[in-house]
C-alpha cells in the first residue's frame, strides 16, 4: 500500500498550529519529539510544514500535547479526511463539554492491513460502532472483535490497533472521547 498523506489541511498550518501548542506547553522541540517516540527531524519537519506525517505520529505528538487531534486541523465545514497506515476517517464533528472534548469519525478499515496507533494521553478513551465487515480494534495485548451492529470500546491510553477481519473492508464510527488535562 503506497503511504499517503495523513490530512488534507496545508502541512504548513498544521505545522504552526503544533508549534504554537507546543511552546504553549512550555516544551521545547526537542523533549516533545523525545515523550512522543519521533525524531527530532520528524517534528521539526513537522513545525515547518516540509514534512507530511502519518496519521499515528500526529496521534503521538498531540497526545503528548495533550490535546485532540482536532486542534491541529482546520474547522471544518465538511468532513476532514484523515489516513492512517490502515484507517481512513473523516471528522465529522467536534463537541466541548466542560471538562471533555469529544471528536466524531466517519472511518473505513481495508482489509489486509494492520495499523498500530500510539497511546493517546491519560483517560482518552475510543468507541468504535460497525456498520459493515467485521473489527479487529483496542489494546495490542488484548484486541476487541466487532461485527454489523456491534461497538468495541477501550482506553486509548496505551498502544492500540485496527485491523479488518475477513476480505471485506469495516465501515464504522470512531467517537474519541479527551478529557481536558489539568
């Protein structure tokens, strides 16, 4: 399978927006590449806009920020593509409530690929509801299947994965729950 580019948003207004976030964060380019498991040439890459990131690194480094990944893309108007080694997604919409951030996705599995996304920051948890084909989802060591009509959830805050089982490709929805960090 041929990499893509994980969004559709400007990398260059991707890259600010991690910047800004980061020096907010009072961390310097240096320790957030370090807590988030990238090289330090990938975030700089990143911050600069030069670079085009996977899906699973802009999940580490926003985790490590301790934000949702919808902090670094644009308001969408329509649905904000999103692509993983596996998983295509699109954001559908973003709810505040006082102490949570929650972000809702369209998302679609190929079958024949597995995609391992780095842990998210402490107390995020994801929900997954399958419409279609049949999911492989959740903790590394301890996966959840799910089928049509079906919903896995676990605690994102440790490593995880999505894989479609069988030759077809899973259609679901992804609801990321963050709660605010103190």
């Amino acid at each position: 399978m041929e990499p893509r580019p994980a969004l559709d948003t400007d990398p260059r207004v991707v890259g600010e927006r991690v910047r800004r976030l980061r020096q907010a964060a009072g961390v310097s380019l240096s320790e957030l590449a370090r807590r988030a498991g990238i090289g330090k040439a990938t975030l700089s890459g990143v911050e600069t806009g030069t670079r085009n990131p996977t899906l699973e690194t802009l999940w580490a480094i926003t985790a490590q920020l301790g934000v949702p990944i919808g902090a670094i893309l644009d308001a969408p108007p329509e649905p904000r593509a999103v692509r993983g080694t596996a998983v295509e997604a699109e954001l559908l919409e973003v709810f505040e409530d006082e102490n949570v951030t929650y972000e809702l996705y369209r998302m679609r599995v190929p079958p024949g690929v597995t995609q391992t996304s780095p842990a998210h920051h402490a107390g995020v948890t994801e929900h997954v509801t399958v419409f279609s084909g049949t999911l492989s989802a959740g903790p590394l060591d301890a996966p959840r299947t799910a089928g049509p009509g079906e919903h896995v959830s676990w605690r994102a805050d440790v490593p995880h994965c999505y894989r479609a089982d069988g030759p077809d490709p899973v259609h679901a929805t992804l609801l990321m729950r963050y709660p605010t960090r103190p």
